[in-house]
C-alpha cells in the first residue's frame, strides 16, 4: 500500500506542474481538447528554453574550463578535446536528463506519446556516449600522431575499427533496453545473419585486414609516395583507413583507392629513394655512329686540351702502345690493333664531368654506358643520382648536365642524332634539269 501510495504522490505532483496553463484555459471557457493542445504547446516552448538555456551555460563553462586547464597545463590532449567537441557532447548530459524528466509532464495529456518519446531519449543518449568516447579516441589518436612512431602509422583505420564497435555495443544496448531482451538474443540473430553481414561489409573486413598487413609489413606510411597507375594514383599518401586510400596526386587531385588493393596490387614506394637523399638520373644521348672514328696521333695535342681526360690520353695512349708494340701491329693501317676513339675520349670525359659536378651524389653509384646500338644510332646512358630529392631542385641539375654534354659532343667530333625536320629538308640542295644536263655534259 505504501508503494502505491508514493506513485499516487509522485503522479499528483507531475500533474500540477503541468496542468496550470490547463486549468486557467478550462476557467475561461476554452474547450477541453484545445486548453490540452494550447498547454502542451506551452509546456514544449519552456521545456525547449531551459533545455537550451542548460545546454549554452554548461557547454560555455565546460569549453572554458577546458581551455584554462589546456593554457595552463600545456598538456596537448585538452587542447584536442576542445577540437574534437568533446565539452560540446559533455553540455548534452544535463539538458537530456531535463527532457527526460520533463516527457512525463509535458505530455500527461497525451500518455500514449510518454513510451515512444522516452526510447528516443534513450536512443539519444546512447549516441551521445559514443560521440563522448569516440571525442575522447581521437584526441587521444592526435596526440600521438604527434609522436614520431606514430606519425606514419594508418591510426584512422584503428579509429575506425574502434567506432564500430561502439556503436555495435550501442546498438546492443539499446535492443536489449527497448526488447527487454537479454543481449545474447541480438548476437544469435546477428550469427544467423553473419553471411548477410559479411557481403555487406566485405570492403571493410577487407579493409581491416590490409591496413593491419601494411602496418606490420612497413609497406606504406602516410607520406610517401606512391605510384599505381592501374588507379591513376601518383603522389603523397594523405590518408590511409578501413576502406580507402586517399593519394594527393602531383597536380593536386585526390586519387581514392581501396586499402586492400595495398596488397593484392602491385604499386612502386618511393620511400627508398626518399630516404636514401639521391635521386637517380638514367638518360641518353644518342650518338650518330657514323661520326664515331679513330683519333689520329697528332690530334691527340688538340684533345689534350680539354680539361679532365688530358691524364687520360697519356696513359692511355702510353697502354695503347706497348700493347701494339708487343703484337706487331702494322700501324698503316689504323685498324689494327688498339686504338683511341672520339666516342671513347668522350665517355671518360662524361665521367670525369659527372665526378666533378656540384650537384651528383658522389657516394652513389656512377656509370656511363653504351647501350645497344638502334637505327637511331648509339645510345650513350648516363646513370647517376642527384645529391637531392627534390623536384625543383632534380630538374635543373639533370637539365643542366645534358646542356653541357650536348654540346660539348661536337668539340669530339661527334654528332647528336635527331629526326630530321622541315627546315633541314629545306637546305638540301635538289637538282634542277639544267644542272643535270650540266652533269651529263
């Protein structure tokens, strides 16, 4: 008897909160289902202004206090608590707790809306716990992508896997408070459903595992650059989580690929050259073979003069002869045995150039060869590395290594090929039918 005798009290209390505006309406003579329309209606537009009156005084004391401790502590996690809105989700608590206990007298006209009305509270509430949780997660991420063995780390995906299972539990809450089931009835309709699920979230499970095997493996940091031209994709990665790659391409546009491509596909990692601080040079000039000849013994003064392979053609020539001395060579003929070439003067100068270039990384490897020879003629590739990584800084020295070999190839007697073009079609010189008769005569 007592207990009922206090819900009595307690629903006579809720009834005279609520029906002032009620009764004054009857006294005037407004009719019964208007006077409960116009107080239900009242009762919303103060209830909506204490709700937002409560949740502006708490969210401007919690963002405050946050700052103060932020500004005074230095501790960065604060700092990323008020970025992430975290005293904006926490100002929630107090004014949902008011509309929760307000339902039942606002609406005690109308108790066939209290029930319905309550679980949208309670579904509220359990969001708000997890946007409280997931706030806290990611100012907690943040601060250690601070750190350096983070930094490169794919922490989205985690945080990802870390706000699915939150709602998970959130939604196993909230079937469990709104069945009155216990949890285990929702995990045996899931089991029953997990083929459905898994096609569902295949991209996601897919996703999961990928960054788990690039993190491990060390395939890709955020940072470096990537190449998959299968994708299009061709620059810094920006972003790596559960399902996506996002790769800020050299022209700016973002290139989306799917995380498990990461493994299943092949892509180049630039990552090496990055950190090796050289970056390689491999081109060519091709070299017409037909001016490719021997050097005759008195223009070797002419080629000595050229700094840089003057030491060179003396101990060369110095080799050359004893090795021809002591075969009996028959030097009429220039043919046999060893002989200097321009093209071979030329390659050692291109080395020595090369070695003495301010802008070639001299502790890596050098090289300058001839490659097989095509009907465009003679490929002479040089394969260096620049002492940066840089782009803008790449660029000019490789362009300035080739200015300077092209036209140094003609002080060698040797001629670059290229196709020909209208203009040197234009100086050759064509016969006219005079100038044949001439010839005839």
């Amino acid at each position: 008897m007592e207990e009922v005798l206090d819900i009595d009290i307690e629903q006579t209390k809720v009834g005279s909160m609520g029906r002032w505006t009620y009764d004054s309406l009857i006294s005037l003579g407004v009719g019964e289902s208007a006077a409960a329309y116009i107080n239900l209606l009242v009762l919303l537009m103060i209830t909506a202004v204490l709700i937002y009156a409560l949740q502006f005084i708490f969210r401007a004391v919690l963002r405050k206090s946050f700052q103060k401790i932020y500004s005074t502590s230095g501790l960065s996690f604060f700092g990323y608590l008020s970025k992430n809105r975290f005293p904006h989700f926490l100002a929630l608590i107090a004014p949902l707790i008011l509309a929760k206990n307000a339902i039942p007298i606002v609406f005690a006209d109308f108790p066939a809306w209290i029930a319905p009305l309550d679980a949208l509270t309670e579904i509220y509430m359990v969001f708000m716990v997890v946007w409280m949780l997931m706030a806290l997660l990611r100012s907690g991420v943040d601060v250690l992508k601070e750190k350096e063995p983070f930094r490169d780390k794919p922490m989205e995906s985690y945080l990802q896997v870390a706000q699915i299972i939150f709602f998970l539990f959130g939604a196993v809450y909230l079937f469990s408070t709104l069945t009155g089931k216990s949890p285990m009835v929702f995990f045996g309709a899931m089991g029953a459903a997990s083929a459905v699920l898994l096609l569902m979230f295949k991209d996601t499970i897919m996703g999961f595992v990928a960054s788990i095997q690039v993190t491990t493996n060390d395939m890709v940091r955020i940072g470096d650059w990537i190449e998959m031209p299968k994708y299009g994709a061709d620059g810094d990665v920006l972003e790596i989580n559960l399902t996506t790659v996002k790769v800020q391409n050299w022209d700016k546009t973002i290139t989306t690929i799917p995380t498990y491509t990461l493994i299943s596909d092949s892509f180049q990692n630039w990552r090496g050259m990055q950190n090796s601080g050289g970056r390689r040079i491999k081109r060519s000039i091709v070299l017409k073979q037909a001016s490719i000849r021997f050097i005759q013994d008195e223009e070797l003064p002419r080629f000595m003069k050229i700094q840089g392979i003057a030491g060179y053609i003396e101990e060369r020539q110095a080799e050359i002869k004893r090795h021809n001395e002591s075969i009996g060579a028959d030097r009429s003929v220039p043919v046999n045995g060893r002989n200097l070439t321009n093209a071979g003067l030329f390659r050692k100068y291109v080395e020595w150039y090369l070695q003495n270039h301010p802008g070639t990384n001299k502790g890596m490897l050098m090289l300058v060869r001839h490659l097989a020879p095509t009907e465009h003629g003679l490929p002479l590739e040089l394969y260096v590395f620049a002492n940066t990584i840089k782009w803008v800084e790449y660029e000019p020295i490789q362009a300035d290594i080739f200015d300077h070999l092209l036209a140094s190839a003609r002080f060698f007697d040797l001629e670059i090929f290229e196709l020909p073009t209208g203009m040197d079609l234009r100086e050759v010189n064509f016969l006219s039918p005079s100038s044949l008769s001439e010839v005839k005569n």
